[in-house]
C-alpha cells in the first residue's frame, strides 16, 4: 500500500469532522473482536460446545481480520480509500445481519471469519487517509487520537458485550445498523481519492514485504507489534474471570472496571501531544515499560483494588505503544510505509487473537507473568534495533 501525503492546501476545512467519524468507527468496527470475550459463554452455551473451542467466537474473527488487512491496503491503492471504506463498511453491515441467524456453530464461526474479513477493510485504509490528509503538524497527533480509537474498541466491545450477554444475537443487529450508516457517512464526508495509476499489484506489495522481513529493524519492530493487542485482550479477559470467580463481580460491576481502564487512552494522545518530539522510539519503549510496570502491579491481588488500578496503568502504557510503532515504521520503512503498516496491523490483530486463546486456558498469575516476559522482550526488541529510527527522526526535524 502506498502512501502519498497530500499537499496542504489541498486538506479540506472539514478534516476535523472526517477524524471525528474515523475515530468513531475506529472503536465501532474493531469492537465486533472484543466482544466475543463476554460473549464466548453464552455462544458455548447456544451451540453446546466447550469453552475452548467458545473461544474461536473470537479467534475466527481476527484470524481473518488479519489475513484481510494485506489485501485491503492494495485494494485502496488501486480503488482509492474512500471507495474501499464504504465497500467494506456494506460488506460488513450485510455479514453482521447474518451472523445471529447461523443454525450451527459451524456456519456461526464462518460467518465470524467473513464478518472479520470484511471489518479488516478499515484500519490499515483509515490509516492511509489520514496520513495523507492530516496537515504535517498535527499528523503525529492524528495518528495518535485514531490509535487510541483502536485500543478503545478493545474496551468498548467487552462492555457492549456484558451489556448484550444475555441476549446476545442483539451484539450484531444494531452494529450491522451502525455500518450501513457508517457506510453512508464515508461515502458524504471522505474526500474521493485516485485510483489505479501507479498502485502497486497485490505481487508487489508482497515483494516489498519480503524485503521489509529481511531488514532487521523492521523485523523487530513486527516482532514487538505481537504482545501488544495480545497483552490487551489476555489481561482483560484474566481479569475479568478474576473479578468474577476471587470476589463475586458481577457483570454491571465488570463494566465500571473496564470504564475505569478507558481512562488510561487519553495517555497517548496527550503524550504524543507533548512529548512525540522525542520521537517514536521514545513513545514506543516508555510505553512498554509502563504496561510492563501495570503488568507487575497487577499480580498483587489481595485486594481487587490493585489490580483494577493496574489496569489503568496498563493501558495507558499500551496506549503508547501502538502510535510509537507506527511511527517506528515511517522512519525506517520511508519507501514501503504502506506495505510495513498493514503488516503491522495485522500483526497487531494476530497478537489479539492469540491472547484470547491463550487466556481462556491459563490462570490469572501465570498469565501475567507470561505477558510481562513477552512486553520485556518487545521493549528491549525495540531499543536495541530501532536506533536508526532516531537519526531519521532527527534528520527530518532538522529538514522541517
């Protein structure tokens, strides 16, 4: 996918509206994901199957959704980004309507698939519009508000999903309802974008990629991409089975914890407001050590206030993270910035997906451990291996 910033004057006034509404679908679209967490019990119970494989109410979902954001960035290239966002957001809004009608678990796990499939079309696209449409000054920050929208899903889609738990078939009706309006509003509010022309084949892309795995800075920064949507949804899901079995939360009580934790996304966007001149190394490995710092906190479970704390902590740390790496990825990447950030979402994905798994068989101390090795080894990946990042970094504010 390739990437071209537009010039500034041509940016519409309308840009802050445009963010608005990419934002909001930011949480909406990827929330489908998360959802399944609260979700998988009553799935398992619809379809008489076991909590394992109740996990793939989720796991079908992202596997696809990783797989499709390889596909969706070239797609834009040749089609343009506006018209792969409402194609998407129609395909999305069809396969939702679906999914609640599927007679086996079977067919439910392959609507799952299509439903993810179809969702992946929006953030590697939304990405590339707002790169290219955001102005030079507040592109670091824009990047960081449609991140922060991302990691929001994560917490929106598990409270959408306690509220719905009993009822669940009403998890996809009104969200199909959701993307059909959304569809509609891409298509009034975006700016058309060309197509065709230059675009790069679906093969060059991938010729691309193979150079970018070959290249160990990037490698490392796709390497330090897997623990961290994985470490979101683990940790959330741990403890929320904590919560629940340790000290009798119920699901309203669940809901305030994961309210309280979304207090934690304000940290990337006010960080990188205020300190992205450091550079994304900067953001990406603080933001590291601060979940890791959330992480560790987050073992000291006498009481379910630390924990609960921690949380927040956690989150503001990963928070961090998500815009570092994307920029990471500019500065080493400058000529195959498209290819390296749909690689990287779908990593980012692929990681979720493997946390849920991951976490509906371990306990809450073990799992904890575990993810605080995997964002230990990621922040070190990071520091050591993204030096170049920073003389990039301090080439391009020397060339402003």
């Amino acid at each position: 996918m390739t990437l071209t910033h537009a010039p500034e004057t041509a940016a519409r006034p309308d840009f802050g509206g445009q963010l608005a509404l990419l934002t909001a679908m930011a949480v909406a679209i990827p929330a489908q994901l998360y959802l399944a967490i609260p979700l998988a019990g009553p799935v398992g119970a619809r379809f008489g199957v076991d909590a394992g494989s109740a996990a793939w109410t989720g796991g079908a979902f992202s596997l696809a959704y990783a797989v499709g954001f390889l596909f969706f960035g070239p797609l834009s290239d040749r089609y343009g980004r506006r018209a792969v966002l409402v194609a998407g957001a129609l395909a999305l809004a069809a396969v939702s309507a679906l999914v609640p009608l599927a007679g086996s678990f079977a067919w439910f796990l392959a609507l799952r698939a299509l439903q993810g499939l179809a969702a992946a079309s929006f953030a590697p696209v939304a990405l590339a519009y707002v790169t290219e449409h955001a102005p030079a000054a507040r592109r670091p920050l824009v990047l960081s508000v449609l991140t922060t929208g991302l990691l929001g899903a994560g917490l929106a889609g598990q409270a959408f999903g306690q509220v719905v738990a009993g009822a669940w078939r009403w998890a996809f009706w009104p969200a199909a309802l959701l993307y059909l309006a959304a569809a509609l509003l891409f298509h009034r509010l975006l700016t058309p974008t060309p197509s065709g022309g230059s675009a790069p084949g679906p093969g060059t892309v991938l010729r691309a990629l193979g150079r970018l795995l070959r290249t160990p800075a990037v490698l490392a920064v796709f390497c330090s991409a897997l623990p961290v949507f994985g470490s979101f949804v683990a940790l959330y899901a741990v403890l929320g089975r904590l919560l629940g079995e340790e000290y009798g939360y119920s699901g309203t009580d669940l809901l305030g914890v994961q309210a309280l934790g979304a207090l934690g996304l304000v940290a990337g966007p006010l960080v990188s407001r205020y300190a992205g001149g450091r550079g994304p190394r900067f953001l990406a490995v603080s933001g590291f050590l601060t979940a890791l710092a959330g992480l560790l906190l987050a073992q000291v479970t006498a009481t379910p206030a630390v924990p609960i704390a921690a949380s927040v902590l956690f989150v503001a740390g990963i928070s961090l993270v998500v815009p570092g790496l994307v920029g990471l990825l500019g500065l080493l990447a400058p000529q195959a910035r498209g290819a390296a950030v749909s690689f990287n979402t779908a990593v980012l994905f692929l990681g979720a997906s493997l946390g849920q798994t991951l976490a509906a068989a371990t306990s809450y101390h073990r799992m904890g451990l575990l993810l605080a090795g995997a964002l230990l080894l990621a922040a070190g990946a990071v520091a050591a291996t993204a030096r170049l990042a920073d003389r990039n970094h301090e080439k391009n504010r020397a060339s402003r």
